[in-house]
C-alpha cells in the first residue's frame, strides 16, 4: 500500500465552531464524535480530528482542492456569510480570488484561528 495521509488533529479554540464551520461551508456530513474529537470526513479519506486546545493553537494553513462546481458553491456560501476573503496569503487583496495554474483559489479564516485555503488547480 503507498503511504497515505490518514488523518490531523486540529487543534482550535472551539472544536464544536470549527468543525460545524467547515462542514456547512463545505456543504459536509456533521462531524462526528470520536475520542475527545470531533471528525470531520473528506472526500480521499483524510479525517480533520478538531480538537480544544489549552491555549490559542498556533494558526495553520489548510488547502484544499475542489472541483470547479464545489468552488462555485462553497464561495457563494462564504460571500453569503460575509467572512472577509483574500486572494492572497498575505492578506492583500481582500475581496478577490486568485487563478492560479488555469484555476481559482481564495483564502479565509476559520473561527478557531487557522487559514484556510480552497483552490481549483493543485500548485505546479
């Protein structure tokens, strides 16, 4: 079998936020319990373990690769929220979308701090 990312933990300020956060946005199953955990399933089989930190979690970043149909409605959703959206991950081009490699790709955050990422095209 090759080597396959299985699963992450996730460490944020509030699991309950973050985990129903990307599963509505993503347009996701509910997260499910597991352990102290709260799991949330992707589509190649990688599992987000979000998990309630002691402290305020280091920001990370997530990228995420989409069909062209699952950007299209999970950017009408994050528009409809009114999160604050960048082309870039410097934070300077609020408002836009990056097309990358053919593709599109916008930045957010999430509510447990972490930078998130949705791209059309993977990174040559």
């Amino acid at each position: 079998m090759p080597i396959q990312l299985n699963h992450t933990i996730v460490n944020v300020r509030d699991k309950r936020a973050s985990a129903d956060f990307l599963t509505e946005l993503f347009g996701l199953p509910p997260a499910r319990p597991f352990a102290h955990f709260l799991s949330v399933d992707l589509a190649n089989q990688v599992t987000l373990d979000f998990c309630d930190a002691d402290d305020d979690p280091e920001p990370q970043h997530y990228a995420f690769l989409l069909s062209d149909e699952e950007f299209d409605a999970i950017f009408a959703r994050l528009q409809a929220s009114g999160i604050d959206y960048w082309a870039d991950p410097g934070r300077g081009l609020k408002g836009r979308i990056n097309h990358h490699f053919g593709g599109r790709g916008v930045y957010f955050e999430e509510p447990g701090g972490h930078f998130l990422e949705i791209i059309t095209r993977p990174y040559a």
